[in-house]
C-alpha cells in the first residue's frame, strides 16, 4: 500500500507567526501540520482561480 502523502521542503517564519499558528492549532484542537495543510489548500483554490498578476503577494 502506497502513501498519498508526502512531506514538503522546510518554511523558516518569524517566532511571532509560529507562536500564533501554535495557538491557532491547540484552540481548534488540531497539529499544526493539520493547519498549514488547510492554510495551504485554501490559499491555492484562491489563487488558482486568478492570474498570477491578482496575487497580492507577488512582487512584481
């Protein structure tokens, strides 16, 4: 039996936005990993719809 998961290469964040994602996690009851995983889905299914000109992240 094969895995659909797999792992990703290593995001560095600043001490603040891990601490809140910690608490994010423990007030919902859920790992961390579960909350970036969503925070990453729902951040494509936004940004997939538009060009990559729409995304307010990009630097131009």
């Amino acid at each position: 039996m094969t895995s659909e998961k797999t792992t990703l290469p290593p995001a560095r964040v600043e001490v603040a936005l891990k601490e809140r994602l910690i608490r994010y996690a423990e007030s919902q009851e859920r790992p961390v990993s579960w909350v970036i995983r969503k925070a990453i889905e729902e951040y494509l299914n936004r940004h997939e719809e538009g060009s990559i000109v729409q995304d307010p992240d990009r630097k131009v």
